[in-house]
C-alpha cells in the first residue's frame, strides 16, 4: 500500500511538472523570435537539425527545425519578403541563430580528418575548410541576426544561384564568375533585395547575410534551438 502510495504521489508530481517543463522549453532569451511569427510565409528548410547538411547528421544545439533570430533581424527579414512578393519571388532560410555548441561542432568535424563531398566540398579537403574561410572558429549566426537563405518561386520552388547552399568551392563566392549569366544576376537580385534592409553579404558565400547596426554584435549565445510551446 505504501509503495502504491509512492506511485501515485510520482505520477501526480508528474502531471504538474511537465506541462510547466513543456512550456518552458520553447522560451527564448530576451530580444529572440522564432521568424515564423513574424512572417510564416518565409520558407523554412533548416538544415542542421536533419542530416541533410555537410556533417550528414543532425548538428549539436538543433532541437527543432526552426529559424530563431533577432527580433530587429527577423522583421528586417520580413521586409524583404514583402518586397520580393512583388516579384513574385520569397525567401527560404536554410539556417539562422547558431548555438556555439554547434559552431564547435563543425570545427571539430573539419579536424577530423581529409577527404571530398561532391556535394559540399568537391575541391577543398576537409581539413583545408577552415584555411579558406569556409567554417569559421567563431560565427556571426551565433549573436542571431546572420541568416543564410535563398530565393524560391511563390510555387517554393528554388531559383537557381549556380550552385546549392555550403557548397565549400570558390563557384559559391558571390561574384563568382564561373556561374551562368542568369545564376549571376538571381544572386545580385538577391543581394540588392537584403541591402535595401541592412543586410550585408558575405563574399565568400552568396547565401550569407548579416544585418548591420544588429543588437548583440560580438556576443555569442549557446541556448539550444527548441521546438515552439503550443
């Protein structure tokens, strides 16, 4: 009878505790957002938290497949979704906040060894991904108002920008010019599209953008990615 008692005491503890543990999962620290309460017409294909992605397996700090970003960062965002609309064109991010643990990650994997990715890194070795700025030490994504994205048809359907996202090569470097005419003038479209709202592309890859003026510059933050709370 005792142990019984026990048992239902557990239970009940239960009962209470993990709706309140549930509900607070999806918290996030004072200034953040999930984006798709700002504009859940962004497109989302986050792709750290499958295995999608360079590493081929679901990267640490990405507990969910959602897109966490400034508040000042995803309004500017939805910006410029509005203006593309009118181009019959949107957005679709493939990775936003970044969690250090994660950034720690992808610098241990580029450690770990040699070797090519037809996919990711068909030129560069591995271990030579750091060397050429491909994977940093340390991330802008992880102060949460850099985002990587791309242009998709109102259909979601990609547009082409002549080559896929990380793909660690020099054909990815914005004004590359190994890449057909119209792939050229799709990524200065792009480009134009996020500097009419304080976004800054980084050279190296045409899909990276940081906004400038952001309000947690030179801080890096490590909460994990959580699903949102109900």
């Amino acid at each position: 009878m005792r142990m019984m008692r026990r048992a239902l005491s557990l239970a009940c503890g239960l009962m209470l505790v993990t709706p309140f543990a549930f509900a607070q999962a999806a918290e996030l620290p004072s200034g953040f957002v999930y984006l798709s309460d700002i504009d859940a017409a962004i497109v989302q294909d986050m792709r750290y938290a499958g295995s999608a992605n360079f590493t081929h397996a679901p990267v640490a700090g990405y507990e969910a497949a959602e897109c966490i970003l400034t508040a000042k960062a995803a309004k500017a965002l939805a910006q410029v979704q509005r203006d593309l609309l009118r181009r019959k064109l949107g957005l679709k991010v493939w990775d936003c906040y970044r969690p250090v643990k994660a950034v720690d990650a992808f610098v241990a994997w580029a450690g770990s060894g040699r070797g090519f990715d037809e996919t990711h890194d068909p030129r560069v070795s591995r271990d030579r991904l750091i060397a050429g700025g491909y994977i940093g030490r340390r991330s802008g994504h992880s102060s949460g108002s850099t985002v990587d994205l791309t242009l998709v048809s109102l259909d979601g359907a990609d547009v082409d920008m002549g080559t896929g996202f990380d793909f660690f090569d020099p054909l990815s470097h914005t004004e590359s010019a190994g890449i057909s005419q119209g792939a050229r003038a799709n990524r200065a479209l792009l480009r134009q599209a996020m500097q009419k709202h304080s976004f800054r592309n980084y050279a190296r890859e045409w899909w990276h953008f940081s906004l400038e003026g952001q309000p947690f510059a030179g801080r890096r933050f490590d909460f994990d990615i959580l699903p949102k709370g109900n």
